[in-house]
C-alpha cells in the first residue's frame, strides 16, 4: 500500500477544498491511500464530506498539551474525531515557528495517546547537506524523538524523508528537487535506522512528471506533495500512476 499525502499548506478557501475533496471521493483506488491535509479550520466540515470514502484526513500540527491554558493551539484530543493523521515538525514550522525536537516529541505523544498517526518530518537543511552530513543529521533527530516518545508500533507513526532543500517553495531549489537515487539511499538509511518497523514516505517537489521514479523504489512507501496537490488535476494524476505502478 502507498501514502500519498496532499499537504495544501496555508491554501484554498472552504468552497475550493470542499469541492476538491468530493472529487477524489469519487475516484477508487486499491494501492492507494490519499490523505488530505487541510487547514485545520475545514477538517469538520471536510470529514462530513468524505465519510464513507477511503480519503483520509490529516491536520498539519497538533499542541504539544493535552488541554489547557494554551491560547490558540488546538489539541490532539480536539482533532481526533475529524481527522486520522497529523503531520509533525514540518520543516517549515521549524524555521518559521522554531519547532525543536522535544516539542516534536511531545506533539507525537499527544497523537499517538489519541489514536492519530503521527507523520514524523525528518530532513536536513542545504548546508548540513552540502557538508556532508545528512545520514548523521535524520540519525540525531530520530534518535532524539524516539528516545522522548512512548512505543510507537507499525501502525501508529509514520515517517517522512523532508529534506528542506528539496521542498518546491524553497529558496535555492526552483521546483528542481532531489533525485530519486538519493532520495533511495536515504530512505534505505532511515529504513535500517528504525529497524524497517514503520512506512517511510518521501516528501520534496513530487509531482505527476516525477511521482513513479520516487515510488517504484520498495524503501518508499508514499509521498508527501505540496504543490502540485493544490491542483486537482495534477493530484489525481499522482494517484493514478501510484495506483498502476
Ligand atoms: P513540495 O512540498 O511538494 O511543494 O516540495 C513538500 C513538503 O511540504 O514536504
């Protein structure tokens, strides 16, 4: 089975997620599962719209707390009647929000504790990469959250290979992303390092000209798309072709 992720970031309006949300409801898919991950504010009303479909949702954070004087965050415990999935440390909240490891951490234990699966962003920045140390860089993040969190078993976190760099919006990149060979290599580090017990999925500039060179490869379990799921018919052409590869 393949995960692919739509990640719309801070887009669309209710009205265009509504209507792009019934239309991959009505598409079936056999070796696919999409997963939306909406602004948090639509996944209520999302959640009517796809029940009884296998279109899954995810939130694109979670707070670190259970519930309390937190102003502005919204707990795992809240979420979990409308969404199954939570992306956590987004690169991009750790550049524009700081995120660090031990919150990581402890928004990964408030979505297992509520039966959310946790995708766990792992990835190195441009100059960790240009000096050679992406392999020791994914090894010290997981090593941190895993230390920090409770026992996650196979069907309870999921990781994603998120190299900044790579990331369509990002500043050196210009949509050209990684390789698949790399990416590969990577992932067949990642799977050794958490000893081939959870999915791995693969996240930076995935898009329908690139998508089966990334998931014909057995250590990729999916992928994370950005941009090019913020255009319906792009993000049913990803999963078509994940579905037939
Ligand atoms: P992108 O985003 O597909 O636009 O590169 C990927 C991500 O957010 O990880």
């Amino acid at each position: 089975m393949k995960y692919i992720f739509a990640n719309w970031k801070m887009n669309k309006s209710l009205a265009e997620a509504m209507a792009f949300s019934q239309e991959i409801k009505k598409l079936k898919f056999k070796n696919v599962i999409p997963i939306i991950c909406s602004p948090v504010i639509y996944l209520s009303e999302l959640s009517k719209v796809l029940t009884g479909s296998n279109v899954k949702l995810a939130a694109q954070n979670i707070a670190a707390w259970d519930n309390g004087p937190y102003t502005g965050e919204i707990s795992a415990r809240q979420l979990a009647p409308f969404c199954q999935y939570a992306i956590i440390g987004h690169s991009e909240r750790k550049i524009y929000l700081n995120e660090n490891l031990d919150l990581i951490s402890k928004k990964i234990n408030q979505a297992i504790n509520n039966k959310i699966i946790p995708l766990v962003c792992l990835g190195e920045n441009e100059a960790e990469k240009a000096s050679g140390k992406s392999q020791a860089i994914i090894k010290e993040q997981w090593q941190i959250i895993s230390k920090n969190i409770n026992k996650p078993g196979p069907d309870n976190l999921m990781l994603v290979y998120e190299p900044q760099w790579a990331i369509s919006t990002a500043k050196d990149n210009q949509g050209v992303g990684d390789t698949p060979e790399n990416a590969q290599a990577m992932h067949q580090f990642l799977k050794g390092l958490t000893e081939n017990k959870f999915p791995i999925i693969y996240g930076g500039s995935v898009k329908p000209e690139n998508c089966a060179s990334y998931i014909d490869k057995k250590e990729i379990d999916g992928a994370l798309v950005g941009g090019a799921s913020l255009d319906l018919a792009s993000f049913i052409e990803i999963l078509k072709l994940v579905e037939n590869a």
